[in-house]
C-alpha cells in the first residue's frame, strides 16, 4: 500500500473533513487516512454548529443540506432554561443563543443545533463528490518523518502497511494524535479537577412533561442532579452531562440521575456512557516543518459555549485555502508562516473564554429553598436569576467571539480600516449575500465607477486568482470605512483604502505571503 499525494490528511473527523473539502474545492489531490469506517451515533459529542461554520458551509454550499438533515430547525427553539428540574421552578431564560436567531445584516447564515456525526457524515458525503480527494476508512497513521523536499508517511490499513509521500501533511487525527507526537509537539495547559458523566438516553414522553418550554439546553440546580441537558431530535432522545460525577458512580446510577435532573421518574433508557474531564490545553507548536496540527491535536478546551469543533473547522480554512495557493504556485512561503500567527490567538482566545463558562455550573448554583413555596424560595431564586444573568450570558451571547476574529497583527494582512477582520456582512439590493458575490482566490470589492484594475493587473502578472466585484454602494463604503477592499478567500479583508494603493504590486505580495 503506497501512494503520492500533495497533502495527506490524518484524521477524517470534522476537521480533517473540512481541510480536504477547502483543498479539493480548490482542486488540491488530498488523501484522508481515518481509522473509523463509519461514523458512531453513540455519542453527540458537539451539538452547536455555530454561525461562523454555517457561513463556511454556505461558501461550499451545503449549509441547506446540514440544516435539512439536522433532528432541530433554528425555529424549534433559541432558548436556554435554568431550573431546579425539568418539570422544577424556572430560575432563569436567555433567548436568541448561540447565533440561533438572526440579527438584520450581521451574518447570512444563523448557527444550527446538530449532533456531531450529523455533520460528519455529511462532510463525508461532500468529500466523497470531489474527485482529486481520496478517502481511505480503516486506515490509521502510525509514523512519519519529513526532509526539506516531502514528508514520508506510515500507514496501516486492511490491505496491510505501507507509506504515503506527500508534499504536505495536516494532523487532525485529535487529542491523541500520532502525527503531534512524532514531530514533538506537546500540549501545555492544565485538566480540570472535577469529572463530568455524559450520557445518551431515550424517555419517551419527556418532552410533552417539561412545562418549561421547548429549549436547547435546561441547566438544573438541585443537589441531586446538577446537571445540563437537551433534546438530541423530537422522538425523546436527549443527552445529559452530569457534573461533578466520576464514571463508576455515573455507571451505577444513571438512571437516577436522570429522574433527579427531569423532577420525577422517567423510565428512560441509557443508550451510551461517555466520562469526561475537562482539557484547557492548546500546543507549543502548531507546525514543524512541512506538518502542521489542527483541531484537537492542537488545542483542548471545555465544551461550555459550544466552540471546540467549530475552532477546528476554522483552523481547517485558514489552512487550507493557503496550503492550495503555495501549491498551486501563487502563494509565498510567508502565507504558511501566517497560518500559527493567525489562529493561536484565536485558540488561546477561545480556551480562556470557555474556561470561564465553567467557572459557573449547575453546582455552583445549588441553594437552599429554591424549590420552596415561601418568602425564603422567592428570595432565593431572585438571588440565583441575578448570578445566572452576571455569569452566564457571555456564554450564549458571544458572536463576539465567533464572529469579530481580528488579523491584523498577520505577517499577511496589509493594513487599512478594519484590515485583519472578517468582513461586515451585507445584503446587496438584488438579495444576494455579499459573501456569495466574493471569487474563490481574491476579491477586489470597489463602487460601480471606482477603477480596480491596478489590484487585478498586479494579481494577473503575478498568477495570482482575483475577482473585481463593484458592489460598494455609499451605505457600505461608510460601513466599511474604506472606498476599496482586498478580501481573502476566508472573508477576511487583507488591505483597504479610499482608493487603490500607489503600489498595489507590494500590497499583494504582501497578502499572498511575498514579501
């Protein structure tokens, strides 16, 4: 078993998924090598697809097909409920979370509640219709070494063990990565103390039962079951973490952690156990040489605020789109150096941010009197709602963190209002989003009677793929604070002005890695 191929992909996750769909798109021959042959439905694991993917899977346009395969429309619910049990006291509501709720112009695209191998096994599907990717199921990387030139890589699989040479190799074969360990990457951070007892069950009927409303997580505050849940589709099939509960004690008495968390006795059925301890770890290093490392084999945070995957699928598209233009001969070697100082300050950011989501769980909340019909209740729920709204909401509100990513301390940005940022969304008068008006290389986005040609004759001496679209009315020159814009492939703006720049050659090497 041996083969070439420009990039080799280990790990065929959501991530590894997302880099060989940005790299086949672009027409990149890749190979992903994934132990698995199918994808379990045992586990959920991520449930919030959150805006700034769905934006990524309308530009590789898939987002219907997610939305139309996902059990929960954005319309069954944008609420998060606090309560002493399922059919207990509401404590607390946040509405419009996690991007579920539109908001006028600010993204074409609201988030999506779907269990992981939802996604997943769509990702499969989009990655199994382009032609220059290769997918090889019960296939696992198990060593590689690299020169100046290739790097050499190991592979076991059912036609036996063999090596793949490959111009580039991408580690996205999660937290016990082969591919981290053998170019001596290490993650630093720290684990979380307390254990975590996620669990699948089925109860029929529970959803008719809870008084509370339809919502996509119910946190509940009692001492017997501090815990989170949610509805996994509309046939009763939810999934639970119960916090603070080690996995021998979780085994033993999930069925009663379950009655605890809904108030009453459920009958449920436990369909799979999944014991968790919390990771925020992030690696030292996120390339050695022609490897680099994406989504979990780089970076570990917990899962309170949804984030996790969706950093990988972002990880994925920034390198992908840059990994095709250096091998397709336009972009520099700088473009891969951007790459680490592009998306370790996002991670960083986003394991601090998730860290603090946990700083404030259903445990912490636990009072007496909560459940009390007395003065002694009312005053104690008052007291939970206000900690709640002080320590939560930037949990379920945080598009900030989604969606306002800044670049523009990149080697590749090249300077200008707003430079470094993803840019505003609109929505142009004949409907249109303004991302689906964007070119798959660069994109030039002036007036109608501004002249863009000096960015486009700079990009054509250079090969250099650009797509001049004049769609700046007055409302978003004054929007964007800029008469003329270079936009990346990824929706970033990597250079604006009033006008075209007095040397727009410098301007696009300096974007595509050249200067």
């Amino acid at each position: 078993m041996a083969g070439t191929a420009s990039v080799l992909i280990a790990g065929g996750g959501p991530v590894g998924l997302a880099a060989a769909i940005e790299l086949g798109r672009r027409g990149v021959p890749c190979v992903v090598v994934e132990p698995r042959r199918t994808v379990s439905h045992a586990r959920p694991r991520c449930k919030t697809v959150n805006v700034r993917t769905m934006e990524h899977l309308r530009r590789w346009g898939v987002a219907d097909r997610l939305r139309e395969r996902a059990p929960l429309s954005p319309a069954f619910s944008t609420d998060v409920v606090f309560c002493t049990s399922l059919l207990g006291r509401e404590l607390s509501r946040f509405t419009g979370v996690l991007g579920l709720a539109p908001q006028g112009d600010r993204f074409p695209e609201v988030g999506q509640q779907a269990p992981q191998f939802v996604l997943e096994e769509l990702l499969r599907e989009v990655v199994d219709e382009l032609p220059v990717v290769e997918l090889r199921f019960g296939t696992r990387v198990v060593d590689l070494e690299q020169t100046a030139e290739a790097v050499t890589v190991h592979v076991e699989g059912p036609d036996g063990a063999g090596t793949i040479t490959a111009d580039y190799v991408l580690g996205c074969d999660g937290p016990r990565s082969v591919v981290r360990d053998r170019i001596g990457a290490a993650y630093l951070g720290e684990r979380a103390l307390r254990p975590n007892f996620g669990m699948v069950v089925r109860a029929p009927g529970l959803s008719a039962r809870v008084g509370l409303g339809p919502a996509v997580q119910y946190w509940t505050v009692n001492r017997d079951a501090p815990a989170l849940l949610g509805p996994l589709d509309r046939d009763d099939t939810w999934w639970m973490i119960a916090f603070g509960v080690d996995r021998e004690t979780g085994e033993r008495e999930a069925a009663a952690l379950v009655d605890a968390a809904v108030g009453a006795p459920t009958e449920a059925t436990v369909l799979s156990t999944d014991p968790w301890t919390a990771r925020m770890q992030l690696v030292d290093t996120l390339r050695v040489g022609r490897v680099f490392l994406a989504g979990d084999a780089a970076h570990l945070n917990p899962p309170f605020g949804g984030h996790g995957l969706n950093t990988g699928i972002g990880d994925a598209v920034d390198l992908g789109w840059k990994l095709a233009a250096v091998l397709q001969g336009w972009g520099g070697p700088g473009l891969l150096a951007s790459y680490e100082a592009e998306r370790r300050p996002v991670q960083d950011r986003v394991i601090r941010a998730a860290e603090e989501n946990m700083r404030t769980l259903s445990t912490d909340l636990v009072a007496d009197d909560l459940d009390s019909d007395s003065p002694a209740g009312d005053a104690a729920r008052r007291a939970a709602h206000r900690r709640i709204q002080q320590t939560k909401a930037a949990e379920f509100h945080a598009l900030d963190l989604v969606l306002d990513l800044d670049h523009r301390h990149s080697p590749v940005v090249a300077g200008g209002p707003h430079a470094g940022e993803r840019l505003p969304h609109a929505w142009l008068p004949d409907g249109r989003s303004l991302y689906d008006a964007l070119g798959s290389g660069l994109t030039v986005l002036t007036g109608p009677a501004d002249d863009g040609n000096p960015l486009r004759d700079a990009c054509d001496r250079r090969g250099v793929p650009v797509t001049v679209a004049p769609l700046l009315d007055d409302d978003l020159r004054h929007r964007l604070g800029a008469g003329v814009l270079l936009v990346r492939p990824d929706q970033h703006i990597a250079w604006s002005g009033t006008t075209c720049p007095e040397r727009p050659g410098e301007v696009i090497d300096t974007v595509v890695g050249r200067a």
